[in-house]
C-alpha cells in the first residue's frame, strides 16, 4: 500500500511536546484538505481503504459512521413520500 505525501500518522502534538491521540490534525492532501484516521478509529467503524463514511449532524455535533447502501435507499424513499405528501403532513403537524 503506498503511503500518501505529506500525510504522517503521528499524534497531534500540544504545547511542551504531549502528544494526543484523541486530537485530529488537518492536513493539506493535494489541493484539498483531510484528516488521517488512526487505525483502532477504522476497527471501531469497521471499515479500511475504499469504504465510504456518511457523516452525520446530530445535536452534540458530527458523527462519521460507515455508509450503509439500505439506509440510504430507505431515507431516500422516506424523502420521497414526504415530498409526495407535504401538505397532508404539514396539517398533521400543526
């Protein structure tokens, strides 16, 4: 597996040298820019190399979670029944 340029898998490094694993550091990967997921990240999302992440808004902020071809066609069809039935839901809702 070739390694990517400029991308170093180090820890996050604070004042007086402490590095912390738990810190991801931005870096520019070519003209974009992306964070390294640190391997006992990728065994948590059971995912590698290739796999696609969904990333999530909720209310305490982002979560990534590994992209799930069923939910999305089911968030797809719930999208489509709530356009097909907006008005009936939006009496339903007051």
């Amino acid at each position: 597996m070739a390694k990517n340029k400029g991308l170093s898998e180090e820890p996050a490094k604070f004042a007086g040298g402490k590095a912390r694993p738990d810190v991801l550091k931005i870096r520019q990967i070519g003209n974009s820019l992306g964070v390294v997921l640190p391997k006992d990240v990728l065994a948590k999302l059971r995912v590698g190399e290739g796999d696609d992440l969904h990333i999530v808004e909720t209310p305490d902020g982002l979560e990534l979670r590994p992209y799930d071809p069923e939910l999305e066609r089911q968030l797809e069809a719930g999208r489509s029944i709530a356009k097909r039935y907006r008005n009936a839901l939006r009496e339903l809702a007051k």
